[in-house]
C-alpha cells in the first residue's frame, strides 16, 4: 500500500505522529517481510484498532505506550468478543510495530516483549471423507468454454499438493516441472519449497494448458491460473471456485481451499508418511504446526473405535 493511502486510511484512528511510523511499517511489511497482501491488512486493522484504543486511553504519543496499555488492548479486544486467534494475531502485530519502532529509533524500548500472548484453543482442521474429495475433484465436468478444464485443474492441484489459495494464485508456467513431476511454491515470507505433484493432477495441469492455448488466451502472461478476463487469479476467487463446486457436488459444511489442504495433509500421515515431511511439504516454518494434524487422525481412529467396538 502506497505511504499516502495508508496515511489518509490511518490519520484519524492514531495518536499524533503514530500513523506516520504505521505507514512506514507497512511499507517494511510488504518490502522487507514479504508478508501476503491479507496479512498485511490484518495488521492494519489490528493496528488502527490499537491506536484508537491508545488515544481513548490519553495516550498520545509512541513514547507513551507501556506494557500496561498493551495489556488493556488486549483485554479490550476479549471484551468484545474476539477470539483467542485473533487476540494472538493483534499482539503480534503490535509486537512488530514496536520492534520496527525501535530499529527506526523511535522507541528506545519495546512495551510489548514482556507482554503474555493468550493462550489458544486447539482447534481441529476440518476435513472430509475421501468419497467426498472425490466428488469435489471430479465436480468440474464439461461446459461452454476452457475454465471447467481449468477449475478441474486448480482443485486437483490444490488436493495433491496441500497449496494454499495464496500460494496456486502465485505459481507460474516455469514453477510447474512435467517431467520430475514437481511444484515450485513461494511460501509465507518468500520461502520457496517443492512439493511432489500426483500424475493425474499434472495430466489436468496439462490439458488446461492445451485448451488454453487453443483458445488464444493471452500468451505474454507467464502465470499460470487465469481469469475469464486473461487476469491472475485472486485468493477470493479461487474460495469463489472452490465454493461453486461444493455446491455443485451437494457437500454441506463450510469446506474451502484449506479444507483441501488439510485433506492432503491428514492422507499423508495416515498413509504412514513422516511428519517432518509432511511439515516440510505445507511449508510450515514450525513442526508443532505440523502436529495438529497427528490428532485430526487420532480422532478419526477414535470416531471408528466408537462406532465399531461393542464396549467402547
């Protein structure tokens, strides 16, 4: 976001002289961490949210802010009703803010490091059944132009390599490798990884190339997914697709591109595979990350203990 719009967007929420630095850290956000474009925006607001906050609270100054105003912050934000997450994320955005203040020297010290962050509820990835992966896959089929090859395409990439959204609206022609059988994914913070990709999602990869080329879509674009309009795909339009074929297939629940993505990593595991591998495929900076899935399978073995044995 251009410095100016962030100041205009900023002004009235932020104490005097605040918004400026906030301007200049979103700039480093996007230059210098490289974090997504919602990411981003998230801590914009948590930070909007904050500063409004501090200037309710008489504080008008950065040098002002003490961990008891942090503190009161994050009670506030329990107060009304936000969960555990969200509170986590908005700590952590404040402790960006106040590490960044202190770089650029207009800190001498950060009011958030001895701040505790809540404690967060565990909270088990959603997933499905495999017959209803299935159906999912295998919703696009036929239709007037090349975008039903290419949403079969986008969700058999998405199944068989646990992508997120953010992360296939991203991929070029080049990052995708026919004969290794390979992805190339640019992760959070620009972290690139590569994923194996099954055969049959490659062969769809494949036939939406050749469509695509049939059809005179723009060739000077090296991305790979495109809109209708010859565009790169948004994060919101690959929900919008993944949305439109849970429809289609009569599935119920709130099912997303990340439920794919927990499909692919709860299959892995189950299958016998190693979690530093599995760890390493999504991309996940720790493996405690990588461990919530161990029990998304634990209580699939419970649910069918439950179910079968006569004394459970």
């Amino acid at each position: 976001m251009p410095p100016a719009a962030a100041r205009s967007q900023v002004a009235s929420a932020l104490p005097a002289r605040m918004y400026s630095a906030l301007a200049g850290f979103l700039d480093y956000l996007q230059a210098e961490c490289g974090l997504a474009v919602s990411t981003r925006q998230a801590y914009r607001r948590d930070l909007m949210q904050f500063g409004a906050w501090l200037a309710d609270a008489g504080c008008r100054c950065l040098e002002g802010i003490t961990p008891r105003h942090v503190e009161g912050f994050l009670r506030s934000q329990n107060a009304v009703g936000k969960s555990p997450a969200s509170v986590a994320r908005a700590l952590a955005a404040v402790r960006m803010f106040c590490r960044f203040c202190v770089l650029q020297r207009l800190l001498e010290d950060d009011p958030s490091g001895a701040v505790e962050p809540p404690k967060k509820a565990s909270r088990l990835p959603t997933t499905i059944s495999d017959q209803a992966m299935q159906a999912l896959v295998e919703a696009p089929a036929g239709g007037e132009d090349l975008h039903w090859v290419r949403d079969r395409a986008l969700l058999a990439l998405l199944y068989a390599t646990g992508m997120r959204a953010s992360e296939l609206t991203g991929l070029k022609l080049t990052d995708v490798n026919f004969d290794l059988g390979v992805i190339r994914v640019l992760g959070k913070g620009r972290k690139e990884r590569i994923v194996p990709a099954a055969e049959a999602a490659l062969e769809r990869v494949r036939d939406y190339l050749l469509e695509r080329s049939a059809s005179g879509a723009p060739k000077t674009t090296d991305t790979l997914f495109l809109s209708r309009r010859g565009r790169t795909l948004r994060r919101e339009d690959i929900f919008r697709i993944v949305r439109k074929y849970v429809r289609r297939a009569a599935m119920r629940g709130r099912i997303s591109p990340h439920t794919l993505r927990h499909c692919f990593a709860t299959q892995l595991l189950a299958g016998g595979a190693d979690l530093r591998s599995v760890q390493e495929m999504l991309g996940h900076a720790d493996i405690a990350t990588t461990q919530i899935y161990t029990h998304v399978d634990i209580s699939r073995l419970k649910a069918v203990h439950r179910k079968y044995h006569p004394r459970a």
